[in-house]
C-alpha cells in the first residue's frame, strides 16, 4: 500500500469514527425497560407496581419485580437508603422487558451486535477472551459494553456463531 492510499484509509477511519458509525456505547443507551441507573426506586415502582420480594444487605437493597423460581426474574438493586437510586437492574428468562435498543431475552447476538456494535468484551465460562463469532467455541458466553463507569452486560447461549446465540439474561450496573 503506497502512502497516499494509507492517508486516505486513516482518514476515512477517523471520518466514520466522527460520525458515531462505531457504535460507541454511551451512557444514553443505558436503559432497560424505561430504568435508567441512577433514577430514584419510587419511579420504578410507579411503572411496574410493588415489588413481589425484597433483599437487605449493608450495601444494596434488592427488589424483586418477577420472580418464578431460579430461572425467571427481574430485580433492581439500589442504594440502601436516602431516595434509593437504583444502581443496577438485571433480567433473566421469559422476561419481556427491552434495552433502549430493542435488545430482549430471545434476541440474537447478530442482532445485538447490530443494535450496539463490536462488545468492549466477550468472555467464555472461564472469563478467557473470545470473539462472538469464535465458531470453535460453542457455549455461552458475556457480552458487555462499557461507558463512563456503568456496564450493561448480555449472557448468550451457546451456538457457532452470532446468529445462532441467544440473549439469556441482561444486567446494567454502576461498576464499582
């Protein structure tokens, strides 16, 4: 490649990064079922009623607003006192309740990678590095994106690829 051509393959780049064509994640698209981190509990409550079960430890109280068993729910925890901003949400199982993108349990990997693009990590059961197209890997595996200390993160089923792999469960968080 001459000079001339690897000017223009930068150049190109930093125009489509300019233009958000990256799919940068921000902090905006943190939401899930209309909860944003950081709103107060009483607003959660108004849209989805009282909570069916609630937790209590020293540094988070936990709010169950479905809960069948292990294998389906939907909880927020929040600060444990004060207007109890919420500092993470999780999904799980038969749970209709959408990311702003349209991300949902039942979705697939393709189509979460067209919603938010390339992960920030994609991690096997053993917290190794891979691709979500890796077909040599064939179980389930995290998706996550990160922006500004918040992490929204997306469990997938096995499959050999990214069309294959479905959304299991979805969780956002303050990280730590």
């Amino acid at each position: 490649m001459n000079i001339k051509k690897a000017v223009m393959s930068v150049l190109t780049m930093l125009a489509i990064m300019a233009t958000g064509t990256c799919f940068a994640v921000s902090k905006e698209d943190f939401v899930i079922g209309n909860i944003r981190l950081g709103q107060p509990l009483a607003e959660v409550i108004a849209k989805y009623g009282q909570p069916v079960l609630q937790d209590q430890a020293s540094e988070y109280s936990r709010y169950y607003f479905v809960k069948e068993g292990n294998a389906t729910w939907f909880l927020v925890d929040t600060a444990p006192a004060g207007d109890k901003p919420v500092l993470s949400v999780a999904l799980n199982g038969d749970i209709t309740i959408a990311t702003k993108a349209g991300i949902k349990t039942g979705s697939t990997g393709a189509e979460l990678k067209k919603a938010y693009g390339d992960p920030d990590e994609c991690l096997d059961i053993n917290n190794n590095r891979i691709s979500m197209d890796d077909k040599n890997y064939q179980d389930p595996c995290i998706v996550g994106y990160e922006a500004d200390g918040w992490s929204l993160q997306f469990a997938l089923s096995g499959g050999k690829d990214a069309n294959e792999r479905k959304v299991m469960s979805i969780a956002m968080r303050v990280k730590s």
